[in-house]
C-alpha cells in the first residue's frame, strides 16, 4: 500500500537543482565519468552519489526516457520499507504489544507525506531513513556489533545530510544513557562511516577531515543569512527567479549593525542577545518550515496561503511531539521511556537546526517522520480510566499548539523578499518601509 501511495503525484517532469546534481553524480559514477563535478563533492558528502546509483545503472539500459520511472521507483521503495519496517519497529520499542496498529498507522500517514518527495532524485528521505535506523539499531538489548551498526548509519545519514548530526547525537545520547558502555562501539560505527569522505578528501582536497572540503564557506554564507531569514524556497515557475526567500526585517534591523555570523554556535550567540524578539523568529522558522504545500518539496510563489497538507503536517507534528511525551510520562519501562526520550531529543534537535541554518520546507522532514512515530504511539499507549482525563489534556494542549504553528507559520510568510538572491539584512529592512 505504502508503495502505491508514492505514485499519487506521478513522475517529476525532469530533475533540476539539487536533484539534477543528486541524479547527475550517479549517472556519471555509471558511465566512469567526472562524478566530483556533476555531484558537486566540494559540498556534498561523498556517499552522495550511491544513493541512486541502481536505478542509474538501470537507466544505463533502458535509456533517459526511463529515468524519472525509476527514481519514482526507488523512492517508493524505501518509502516501503520506512513506513511498514522502520518506523513502526522504533514505536513498537516505545509501546510494545501493538505491533500491526503500528504497521498501518505509520503506513497510512507517513505513506501519504513520504509521497510528497518519491518523484525527486532527492536524498531528505535517504538521510532520515539513515537516522532512523540508526536510532533503531541501538535501542534496546542487542549485539554487540548491532550498536556499531547503529553507529555507521548515523554517519551516513550525517554524510547525506549534515542537518542530522544535532538531532542524532541528542537522540542517541538519551537512548544510550542507560547503556554507556556502548557507546564506543556506536562511535567505532560512526569513525567507520566517516572514513569514505576523510579518503576522498585525502586524495582530492588535502585535508583529513570527514567533510567536504567548502563546507565552511557553505556554512559561513548560511549562517550570515540565518539570523533574519525565515525560510528558502525553489520555486519552479520558468517565468521567474527560482529563489524565494521570506525573512523577518524586525530582526534583520537589529543585527545588521553587527558581524556577519560565521558558524551555528555564533547564530545562536547572536539570537540570544535578542531574546525575547529572537523566540519570536525562531518559532516562525520552525512553522513556516511545516508550511507545506501539494508541490513540496519545491513551492509555489508567495500568496497561496495555508493549504490542508500544511494543516496535516502541523497536526502530525504538534501531536506527535505529545504523544512522545505522553508515552515518557505514562511509559511502562525505563527502557521504554529512554527511547521515546531519544525520539523527542532528536526531535527537538531538529528544530534547534531548523533555526540555527537556513531552512527549507523539506528540512522539516525529520520532525514530521518522528511525529508519525509519535502519533503512532499515542495511538497504542495504554491507559487507565483515572489517565483519561489527563490525556484528553494533552490531546487539548497539542491542538493548541498546532494552531500555534499554523498562526506563526502564516506570520512569518508575511515578508518575501523580492525573487533572487538574499545578498544583506538591508534586502530583508526595506520590506517593512
């Protein structure tokens, strides 16, 4: 069913951006050809280029007609097994006995977001499955060597997205809490992941370390425009710039006196010395980034408003966090509670990152995917007659804070930026004269 439910938005009508660099390195690690440029290795991981590797070895014998088939394929395959393995694996940890209510209700909901993204070559879903199965591997009691496991997919989920390092070393720190002493098996895991990109790096740029070699200018430029940008889109509309940026100009005036942040930590210096006007802004981040629409992971052109997947993704997330919470408070076990504590961490950690960088739509995927975990846990956790009352209480609050997200996700679409690039705080100041 899940595999179904990929195709209901059909095939991408080509790959462009991102995407068409994603497909570009496979095709060219296919044909022997110059992966390092057509994958853009400067600044992506070096294991970007396997994700599509089959279906552009496929596409090697069926042609270019073939290829926007079979990415849609492939996606829905491990949209598969995401949402009928994964997924309800990490809630049956959490909630144990309710294994086939897991099974639908993550393959039900998550099915129908995880679509949005099957016709893309892109790799938001690769990188939380990664992290997911990560998160999975070394929860519980298991083998030793499964920890280590464990500890190589959080490093190729970090490699295909470094948004993910946050989020995943928060989770992994609360779930292995109880467990310390597996801890360096994770770590042996994840210097072994990191290995393929310090050797790339080696033989191509000279330096050791287990990042591409522009990542600090990428980073510099991102975080300069983090402290007063709410949210990036790509637009594809061929009669326009496909550059969409919203920002805050409140706070674009505030900081423009001041040094351009170089890294995360000096954004996060920089918010906290506009508190309580920054909580403001970080929140706007956060829900403008649940703002979806029918096209995302690509959006349309500011003005078309709050559509009903944007409502969807809000509730998936406001009542999933809850339903994490509700599983920590009423959980039967430590273990139990430590892992849903891991998947609220690493939640939580997600959003920190959505407001330390600058984020896109699809850069939410991680909280909406542990918010079907969170939804599908509260679906399953048991009660007494006495708890009712107080989970109706929590049902309330997480409504509440659904509308909450959708009013300051609307709030803070208010300003586009013209399209084009977002070059200075004064580009984002003038909206507000």
């Amino acid at each position: 069913m899940v595999f179904l439910l990929q195709f209901i938005h059909g095939t991408a009508t080509r790959f462009v951006y991102d995407a068409a660099q994603y497909w570009d390195g496979a095709l060219q690690l296919v044909s022997g050809g110059d992966v390092a440029t057509a994958g853009v290795l400067n600044i992506r991981g070096t294991l970007t280029p396997l994700v599509y590797l089959p279906p552009a070895a496929v596409a090697g014998l069926l042609g270019e007609g073939s290829w926007t088939w079979l990415v849609l394929i492939w996606n829905a395959l491990l949209a598969a097994v995401l949402c009928a393995m994964i997924l309800p694996q990490l809630a049956e940890l959490i909630v144990p006995g309710h294994l086939v209510s897991h099974v639908w209700t993550c393959a039900l909901l998550g099915g129908l977001l995880f679509a949005l993204f099957a016709r893309f070559a892109l790799l938001d879903v690769w990188a939380f499955a990664c992290a997911a199965t990560a998160m999975l591997l070394i929860s519980g009691r298991r083998s030793w060597w499964v920890y280590a496991v464990g500890g190589l997919f959080a490093a190729i989920a970090v490699d295909l997205r470094p948004s993910y390092l946050l989020p995943l070393i928060l989770g992994m720190v609360v779930v292995l809490i109880a467990a310390a002493r597996r801890i360096p098996l994770v770590a042996a895991g994840a210097l072994i992941g990191a290995l393929p990109q310090s050797i790339y790096n080696v033989f191509h740029g000279g330096s050791w370390l287990p990042v591409p070699t522009a990542t600090s200018g990428l980073i510099g430029v991102q975080s300069a425009q983090a402290v007063y940008s709410i949210r990036y889109d790509t637009v594809l509309d061929p009669g326009r710039n496909p550059q969409q940026w919203y920002c805050d100009p409140s706070l674009a005036s505030a900081v423009s006196p001041e040094p351009a942040p170089t890294t995360p930590l000096s954004v996060a210096g920089s918010l906290l010395t506009h508190v309580p006007e920054s909580l403001w802004f970080g929140l706007k981040k956060i829900a403008t980034a649940l703002q979806w629409s029918w096209s995302t992971p690509y959006e349309p052109s500011p003005g078309d408003g709050t559509g009903a997947i944007a409502v969807v993704v809000a509730l998936t997330t406001a009542i999933g966090a809850f339903g994490l919470l509700r599983a920590i408070w009423f959980g039967t076990s430590t273990s139990n509670r430590l892992i849903a504590g891991g998947l609220l961490a690493f939640w939580l950690g997600a959003a920190a990152t959505l407001v330390l960088t600058t984020p896109e739509t699809r850069f939410a995927l991680p909280l909406v995917s542990v918010g079907v975990v969170g939804v599908t846990c509260g679906l399953t956790t048991p009660m007494t007659r006495s708890q009712r009352w107080t989970s109706a209480l929590w049902l309330l609050a997480a409504l509440s804070v659904c509308l909450l997200l959708l009013w300051a996700g609307a709030r803070g679409l208010g300003y586009p930026v013209s399209p084009g690039p977002l070059t200075a705080p004064a580009d984002c100041v003038r909206l507000a004269r």
